[in-house]
C-alpha cells in the first residue's frame, strides 16, 4: 500500500472551509483503503497531497520535486470562484488566477471535484494534466436519522409542523446569501438558518448591510461542528444552496447522504450528475427557486431524495479511497535529484 503525505501546512487557516473538509476527507478515504497518512517528510511518502494555494504550500511542492516525491495537487479554487467572495476579491481575481497557474504547474497530477472544474482548469493551459475526482462524503457519519432531526428541531425550538430551511457557507455573495436573505423574506412563515462563520472585516459591506436588515424568520447562528451540523441536515424540511459557483459543493454531498430535501441553483457544476426532479431540485431565478421550495416544503413535488441518497453513496470515502490508489498506481516514479555537489562526486567515481 501507499505512504501518503497530505501537507498540514496552512490547513489550520482553512479548517472550518470545505478545503479543509476535503483534507479530512482524504485522510479518512485513505485510511478506509489501508493506506498509510502522514503529514510530516520523514519517513519519506510515496506521493503528497497539496490542498490550499498559500505559499508555504508552493514551497512543499518544490521540495517534494527535489526530494523526488510525486505531487498531486487539489484544484479546488478557481479564479471564477474567487470572485463575489471576499473584500477586494474582484480586483484581485486576475492575480490570483496567475497564483494559481504558477502553484498548480509545480503537480505531476491536478485533482479537482467535477468535470466542471476540471474543464475550467484546463482552460488556464496547465502543463499537468487535470483529472476530476470528488471530494466525496462520509456517508456512515452523514445519513438520515430520525433522532437527529429531533434534537435539531428542539434545540431551535421548531414547533410541530414549523417547517425549517438551511443553508451553510461564509457570507459570500457568490454562495447566494443575498438570495438567501430574499427568499426568507418572500417565506415569513417558515423559519431560515444559515449556517457558518466569516470574519467581518473580509465581509463587503453589502453583505454585512443585507444580514442586518434580514427578516425576523431568518437567523445566523454561526458556525456549527460537525455533529451539529448534521443535525441540522437531519432536521431541515429543505437545504436551499443558493451557489452561484462552486467547484462541486461538499455540503450538497452531507445533505444529500441526510436524506434532507435538496433545491440548489441551476449552474453549470451540477449538469450531469445532479439533475433536477431525479435526485435534487434546481431553479435558475429567485422566483423559480421560491416556487419549487414552496413545492417542497408543502409536499406537492415527488420525493426524490432516496436517489439523491445514492448519489452521496456513490462518492463515499471507501469509492474515492479506491479512486486514489489507482491514480498513486498510475502516476510516473520520479527519482530524488541530488544536489550538483553529491551529482559532481558521482560524476568523478
């Protein structure tokens, strides 16, 4: 079996994001398969993973071509999906597409979640080639749970027949939160949680405006742990994920694998494998996704999430761990280069 090296370095800045929820996923999906994990250099590992877009990442990835380590790195930001995020993220996006270039030509192999992003990708003209693998999703920890959804609903205090809508994310523009806002205000007799956290000075003013004025049906309890968030999953009537772009969306895998009602934007990243009215919902407008949410909380829509379940079931952590080996099998052995000095005294033998 293979010694995987997945780089713990900047993975702390991003834990509670779905980057770090990915790591996590690769360590457990490895660990399902038998796979040594590791996150230091010595014993030296037989591939790395590469997660964030920092610079201590950029400088792993050049020490792992020194030290003849295979580098896989994961493709999960895109310039497209830097943009409507953060304070000034538009004026930066043009650089950070650049950054990215730059870090991603240092892989032999660029893994990112979707055809989708995959496409995008290769579109920058990277010189690895660019494969699409989910991130996948622990469908043991996240499933339907009858006693779960209970405790959600009286841990907020939902009243019996109260229908309750989530979503979960920074407070972004690109992850709908406006839209979000709007829909609750459109549905004020059922009650809105959007769930995550954002630190306020890297929230646009618009958005701190927008959460200030949201309706009294619509609250932000902040960030939640795992547990409780799939709680939350098991206790909504609906999971609304407004997303204008996403690489694929780990917490549409968690609330498809709870078996929680799912209305997502119509974009590009689901076509294929998520489809509207088999396994999710889909609405292009506001007004299309306060119509089929409305459909869905009064139960006039068939009930689709038993496929959606499948769905989750089929990028588990075991599928994508068995994924993982078989590009490890497939990746060129690379041999550690020595420096000219040691290359200079070979050379005199």
């Amino acid at each position: 079996m293979f010694r995987v090296h997945i780089y713990s370095g900047s993975l702390t800045l991003v834990g509670k994001s779905g980057v770090g929820q990915a790591a996590n996923h690769q360590h457990k999906a490895l660990e399902c398969t038998g796979a040594a994990v590791v996150s230091d250099w010595q014993p030296r590992a037989d591939v790395i993973h590469i997660n964030t877009v920092l610079p201590c990442s950029f400088w792993a990835a050049r020490r792992a071509k020194r030290e003849g380590i295979p580098v896989i790195w994961y493709g999960h930001s895109t310039e497209a999906d830097f943009r409507h995020s953060f304070v000034g993220s538009d004026l930066l996006a043009p650089l950070f597409k650049r950054w990215l270039c730059l870090c991603y030509n240092q892989a032999d192999l660029i893994l990112t979640p979707t055809p989708y992003a995959a496409g995008i990708l290769r579109s920058y003209g990277l010189r690895p080639p660019v494969q699409p693998l989910s991130n996948g999703v622990d469908t043991d920890f996240f499933a339907p749970d009858p006693a779960r959804r209970a405790a959600f609903r009286a841990a907020y205090g939902l009243a019996d027949g109260e229908k309750a809508v989530i979503s979960v994310g920074h407070f972004m523009e690109r992850k709908g939160i406006l839209d979000f806002i709007e829909l609750a205000r459109s549905l004020h007799q059922v009650r809105f949680f959007w769930f995550g956290h954002t630190d306020p000075a890297l929230v646009p003013r618009e958005i701190r405006q927008a959460m200030a004025a949201a309706p009294a049906n619509l609250e932000f309890p902040g960030f939640l742990s795992q547990s409780e968030l799939r709680d939350a999953y098991c206790g909504a009537d609906a999971f609304l994920f407004c997303s204008h772009e996403e690489t694929e969306g780990i917490v549409v895998l968690e609330a498809l694998a709870c078996g929680t009602p799912t209305l997502l934007r119509d974009i590009p990243v689901y076509d294929g494998w998520l489809i509207d009215g088999i396994n999710v919902y889909k609405g292009r407008t506001n007004a299309d996704l306060q119509t089929k949410l409305t459909g869905l909380l009064e139960g006039t829509l068939p009930d689709v999430t038993a496929a959606g379940r499948q769905v989750a079931e089929a990028r588990s952590l075991p599928n994508i761990g068995r994924a993982l080996q078989k590009i490890y099998a497939a990746l060129p052995a690379r041999q550690k280069r020595l420096h000219p000095a040691l290359r200079l005294r070979r050379s005199a033998v």
